[in-house]
C-alpha cells in the first residue's frame, strides 16, 4: 500500500534530514581537501566519494593513501570502521522486506548513520509512511551534498599553500564526530580504548596503528555492554 503514497513522502525525507546538512557539508569539505592533501585529483576524489560514500571511513582511508599505507591495510581499515553498517542493515531489513531484492540492494548504497536514524525513527513514529521514498529522500539528499562538497573541498584544497596546514581538520572532524557518539559506557570505553591504542600504536609498521585501534575500540566497547547486562 505505501508503494502509492504520494511523493510527498520523499520530500519529508529531504525535509527532515535538511537540518542535518549543516554538519554534512562542512565534513564533506574537508574530505576533498583531504583528498587533495592525499595526492589525489579531481576525479580520483570524487570517484573515491562516489564508491565509497562513507565520511569517517573515507577520511581514514585518505589519511593511509597519504601516508603510502599498503592497500589491504587501507582497505581493512575502512571495513573495520564500516562493521556497524552490518547493524544498521539488520536493523532496517525489515522495514523494506516487502520489496524486490534489486530495489533492496539500490537502497542499501544510500544507508548511512543520518539516513538510518532518522527513517528508522519515523517508521515507528508514522507507520503509513512510503519506506522507500521517505528513506530515498533522506539518503539521496545526504549523497547529493557529500558529491559537491567533496568537488567543492578539492577545488578549494588546490589552491590553498601548504603552508596553511589544512590537514588539522581531519583529526578535528574525527573528534568532532567521537564525542557525541560517546553517550553510554560501551561507547565511551570504545572510544577511549580505541583512541588511546591507535596513538600508541602510531609506529606499528604499515601504518597499522589505525586498524589496530578500530578493532580494540570495537572489542573493548563489546566487552563492556557484555558485562552491563
């Protein structure tokens, strides 16, 4: 029944994650910059954010391209990042189970935190919503503004001296997205355990530090919601 709602569902989509691209943007500025700083081009960045669409992992992987990592490390790295995709696409299956497996597998391109959380959380809230439309929307939206902010970042990161030292922004938007997601003890303990080891772990040969400090900071904030039940 919701397949013949009208597409006023996919503008409330577009509506309700508008705010969100106040954050978005600035993020995505700040990948094609990191791009360029990576030695990246133009197209090379954008076809890197059009595959990959997925900002801390992306930034993660930037950082190892620059640093000349080997490509399974920056590969593993992002995977490792990615993991709660998994949870999220658990999490949200059901909702579009009605639909036929290509429409499922278009969909899932455009799930990311911000169009997960909110689709899931007007699902339950509107349960006459249009799934699809409402989540494509919201995600395409999200898609949209990634692609030209990273045009945006890399135009801009060209033409900006080294000397400037623009690559703070990276660490400062990977902490600028830790703390808020550091809301329980698991996520806390995650965080800090996960942090802590990658700096430690800075020298590891093959720029292995990073990739060993997702996977604690994974297991560490597991171990932790085991031992709170």
């Amino acid at each position: 029944m919701d397949d013949t709602s009208a597409d006023g569902d996919l503008w409330a989509g577009v509506r309700d994650v508008s705010p969100l691209i106040l954050g978005i943007a600035p993020f995505a500025l700040v990948a094609g910059i990191a791009a360029v700083d990576a030695g990246l081009g133009l197209v090379e960045a954008v076809g890197m954010s059009v595959i990959v669409f997925a900002g801390a992992s992306q930034l993660a992987a930037l950082d190892l391209i620059g640093s000349n990592a080997p490509l399974a490390v920056v590969i593993g790295t992002a995977v490792v990042i990615n993991v709660r995709m998994v949870m999220y696409s658990a999490s949200i299956a059901p909702h579009f189970s009605r639909y036929a497996r290509r429409m499922r597998a278009g969909l899932a391109y455009f799930l990311t935190d911000q169009a997960y959380a909110i689709s899931v959380a007007e699902f339950d809230a509107n349960p006459d919503r249009s799934r699809w439309r409402y989540y494509l929307g919201a995600g395409a939206t999200l898609w949209i503004v990634w692609q030209i902010g990273t045009v945006v970042g890399v135009v801009v990161g060209a033409g900006v001296p080294d000397a400037w030292g623009l690559t703070f922004a990276v660490p400062l938007v990977f902490l600028a997205l830790l703390v808020p997601a550091m809301k329980d003890r698991p996520t806390t303990a995650a965080g800090v355990a996960g942090g802590s080891v990658a700096v430690v772990a800075a020298g590891i040969p093959l720029n292995l530090g990073l990739l060993v400090g997702a996977i604690t900071g994974i297991l560490v904030g597991l171990l932790t919601e085991a031992r709170g039940r």
